[in-house]
C-alpha cells in the first residue's frame, strides 16, 4: 500500500508539473512561479511541500460548482473565491491543512501582484487563518512528549523504529533528514562521534555532537556504508513507510483501557520535544533554533513553546547574590 500510494503521488506531481495554464489563470500563475528565482531559492521540500498544498487546492475545486481552480482567471481570485476554497479544504482536511494551502496561496498571489496580473491588495490578507476549537476537540499537533511517554514508546517499539525515534528525540533531526541519514554524515572527532549533514528544508549545516542515549543505538546497527536507518527488513526508511509505523505504534500504544501514552503524539512532536528539553535546562531561544537548524530564534521559540521553565527558573533564583 505505501508503495502504491508513493506511486499515485509521483503521479500526480508529474502531471501537475506537465500542465500549463492559460494566460491570466491560477494554472499559469502557478506555471510562471515555479519558472521563478524564488521558487529556485527554496530548498526541495519547501517546493514539495507546496505541490502538495496546490494539489489539495486543485481537488477541492474540482468539486460541484467551482470549476478546477488551475482554469479560474486570477481576477475573479478575490477575497470570497478565496475564502470559498479553504473552507473547502477545511471541511475536506482540517484546520492545519487549510492554514497551510491560505499561506502557499498568499504566496502566489503576491507573486501575481509583483508581477502585475493582479492589482493589490492581497485578496487572502483579509481571509482570517482557522484557529483552534475553544472546546479542545481541535488539539495542538506536535506535542511535546511527556518523560513518561518517551520512556514507554523507546521501550515498546522494534528495533527499526527505536533509532529514527532517538535521532528525533535527542538530536532534534526531521523525519526527512532521518531517513537520509547516511554513514558518510557521521564524523569523529577523537573519540567523539558527530553527525554533520545540510538540512534539506532549510539548508542549513548541522554540526551535532550525538549524545549518549543515541550513540549506543547508532553504532549498533551502523552498517558498513550507507543509510543507517532500515526497516524491519532491511531496506532504507521511506518518509512514509517510516510516519505509518510511527503511527501504528502509537495507536496501539494509546487504544483501550490500558492506554499508556496520549493518542495525538506525531513523530514531528519528537522535534518540539528536544526543543522542551534543552530550553528546560537553560539553552536560550537562539541556542535552540541554531541545534535544530532553524535561521531564526522565532522558530526556537515555537518549537520550545512546551517547555516546563519552572525548574530552570528555580534554579536561577538560587543563584542570585544578595542585594548590597
């Protein structure tokens, strides 16, 4: 099923990267920017990310009266079409995936406005994003974990799962980068071991000191070359070979009387948690973004946003001198 799936997607990216739209459409909007310096400027899986959000975008107007948004010309693409479509998607996927589609598609169409096919302001300005549910129903992804929860999840899963798990939990790697990881990003620096690769979001260079609880993992299945990540049989993770097992661990984890961990952890969240981590024992916003290889400390805070400081903060009161 992953196979096919991974087919189907391959699919459907060829024929959308293969289609032209008529001048003065969304279809030639979206034509003209991936012929663009900015779209050359984002890194791989920014751009996949976004044929992904253009293909949901392209689905959900497909559907009953709209037309398929690629054929729309861009002057009727103004603030009610514009919120026609993402509720659309909301309906369809969510609130996470409806805020992601309104942030590509204000993209383009400040691209369309700098280029002069359409007269400012940016009709998806005005279109507020989907916030949470006040009844809770609507939770936060990517929590981070509780310690309980981690020692539960490294302890119940197989041994294919419990090193990718790591990396995320303690070196703060994207499910991405994990599933690249090869034998040629890992240095030594006397007895010291490294991992130093380029992320591929954001390109930038990571140079990470692996810490104990991962070292033990990492240079028992180390192979003699290549990616260090394998399935159960032996062949290198797939992106989404690799969230599926994550996922059926999980569900079997939280299902039933005996539930022991929470049934909205995501693999993702094993980044926010080493995030929580360090910023709990004092690393600053800054030190954060620059571990997880973030350019900015906005991101540092974000993905920390679950730290418990109550500690840290403690222990800063107790070293303060006493007032002269």
């Amino acid at each position: 099923m992953a196979d096919y799936l991974a087919a189907v997607t391959a699919y459907e990216r060829a024929v959308l990267l293969e289609q032209n739209g008529q001048p003065g459409t969304f279809g030639a909007l979206w034509d003209a920017y991936r012929k663009s310096d900015r779209w050359r400027a984002l890194s791989p899986r920014t751009q996949a990310d976004y044929e992904a959000d253009v293909r949901t975008l392209r689905r959900v107007s497909s559907i009953g009266v709209l037309s398929d948004v690629s054929g729309i010309e861009l002057g009727a693409v103004d603030r009610v079409a514009c919120q026609a479509l993402l509720a659309r998607v909301f309906r369809k996927h969510g609130r996470h995936r409806a805020n992601s589609v309104r942030a590509v598609l204000s993209v383009l169409l400040s691209f369309a406005i700098e280029s002069g096919l359409v007269q400012p302001p940016n009709p998806v300005s005005t279109v507020p994003k989907y916030r949470p549910a006040r009844d809770g129903t609507d939770q936060r992804p990517n929590l981070a974990w509780e310690k309980s929860e981690i020692d539960i999840v490294i302890a119940e899963c197989n041994a294919s799962l419990r090193l990718p798990i790591m990396l995320g939990l303690y070196q703060g790697l994207r499910i991405g980068d994990i599933c690249r990881l090869d034998t040629k990003h890992i240095k030594t620096i006397g007895e010291e071991y490294y991992i130093h690769l380029k992320t591929s979001k954001a390109g930038v260079e990571l140079n990470h000191y692996i810490r104990p609880e991962v070292l033990t993992e990492l240079l028992a299945r180390l192979p003699i070359d290549g990616i260090i990540c394998r399935n159960t049989a032996g062949n290198p993770w797939k992106l989404g070979s690799l969230q599926s097992a994550f996922h059926d661990l999980i569900r079997r984890l939280s299902e039933g009387d005996t539930r022991k961990v929470r049934p909205n952890l995501t693999f993702h969240g094993t980044r926010h948690t080493c995030a929580s981590q360090l910023r709990e024992q004092g690393w600053s916003r800054d030190d954060v973004a620059d571990f997880l290889g973030q350019k900015s400390s906005t991101m540092g805070e974000h993905y920390s946003r679950h730290a418990d400081l109550r500690i840290h903060l403690r222990n800063k009161l107790k070293s303060l001198q006493p007032l002269q």
